[in-house]
C-alpha cells in the first residue's frame, strides 16, 4: 500500500458500516423470525459479489495489518484459488450475453454460482468479520438490485410479501462517491478508477502500490492489467 493517508476516506466508510449494521439490527428485531442468520451459517460466504474502489483498499489494508507470514500466504492462496473460479463464472456469462441472453437470466444463472470466500475459515467463520464488506452485512435480510427483490434463500421471507428493503443502489452511489473522492486525492491519472469493482480476492491479492494507482509515471490501466487468461 501506498504512504498516503486514506484515514478520511475509510471513516466516511465506516459510517456507512455503520448504518448496515443499524439497518440489519433494526430488521432482526422487527422480524426476528424470519432472519435465519446464525453462527455456523456461511450461506452468504459463497455468494459472488465486487467491491467498489474504497472497500477494496479498505479490506486490504485491515487485512495486511490482520495477517503476516505463514497465515497471510496461505489466505492468499486461497484467495488466488477463489479468484480463477470467479473469473471463469464471469467469463461464462460474458459470454452468454455476447451471445444475447436476457440479463435477468443471466445474473440468475451467476446467482447459483457458489465461490467459498478465501477468509472463511474450517469452522465456518469469517477470519476478517469485524471489517466484511457492506454486502456481507445485509445479507439475510431483504435487499433491491435495478428493481429486483433478492434475499437469502434460507430465510423466512416470502416472495410476493411486502418488507421494508435496502436499495443497494442509493448505497452503491454512496460507496462511488467516496472511491471517487480517493481518485481525485490521489491526482490518479485513471481517472475512471472509482467505476472499477472487483471481487474481494482480487482485492486480498492486489498490490495497491502506486503504479497500480496510477501514480506513477507510467503503467498500465489497473483494469487491464495483471491477469493471464486463467484470471492471474
């Protein structure tokens, strides 16, 4: 990681950790029964989803300051393993929609796709919890994605019932804002680098030194560079 001071930036995103937490607190109260997370469950430690910018750089610093020697390796490892797999789902349903596939269809297709997170450990728990991305936290409970309804097919909400919902997007925008905020710090010469998401692997195994940041004086685009056809 770069010498460059991202305290601001990762407070205004942990306010909105903050506000996950509050919302997911809220509606285990209110609907207690039907909000079937519990210890021992990693449903939602399987489900593919990216990162924007702030919560990439966010997770890999708690997990540099988190983990070193033997352990770090072996979660990079698991993380590299994590991410060949994501990159083929991906790559598989780029192709379906070059191929002209509704794309309803074809995130209900990336819906069934199962990845086990590199920081699930043996026992079924998170070696990271206490910083797991916002999607982590809001799983379980009802959420809206470009108007549709999802939740975790093991609760006990009931497709056609009316509850209260998270609109993802207005938290995604918050989220972009701030990556936003970084690119415009940093002076990054990819000025479009707030609009890149990646899945938390990648995030685990990225170097976000000041070449990949578009810092220095030359370099490939971030979004570009650093794989081989098997997603390495």
């Amino acid at each position: 990681m770069i010498d460059f001071d991202f305290t601001p930036f990762f407070t205004k995103y942990e306010s909105i950790v903050g506000m996950a937490d509050a919302v997911f607190n809220k509606m285990a109260k209110e609907y207690g029964t039907l909000v079937e997370c519990r210890n021992g469950c990693s449903d939602c430690c399987h489900a593919l989803f990216d990162l924007t910018l702030v919560e990439a750089l966010y997770i890999n610093t708690r997990f540099n300051r988190a983990f070193s020697g033997r352990e770090k390796e072996d979660l990079l490892e698991k993380a590299n393993r994590a991410d060949r797999k994501t990159y083929q789902i991906k790559k598989e349903a780029h192709k379906l929609a070059q191929q002209g596939k509704n794309e309803v269809d074809i995130l209900g297709m990336m819906g069934l796709k199962k990845v086990r997170c590199p920081l699930l450990n043996d026992q079924d728990e998170c070696d990271l919890y206490q910083y797991r991305p916002i999607t982590c936290r809001f799983y379980g409970i009802p959420t809206e994605i470009n108007g549709m309804s999802h939740t975790c097919g093991k609760s006990g909400f009931k497709e056609g019932e009316k509850y209260p919902t998270v609109k993802i997007g207005i938290v995604q925008k918050q989220l972009y804002d701030i990556s936003q905020e970084i690119v415009e710090a940093l002076n990054s010469r990819y000025v479009k680098m707030a609009e890149m998401i990646v899945p938390l692997s990648m995030a685990l195994l990225t170097d976000y030194n000041e070449d990949y940041l578009g810092l220095g004086e030359s370099g490939g685009d971030p979004g570009k560079g650093g794989g081989d056809e098997d997603g390495t």
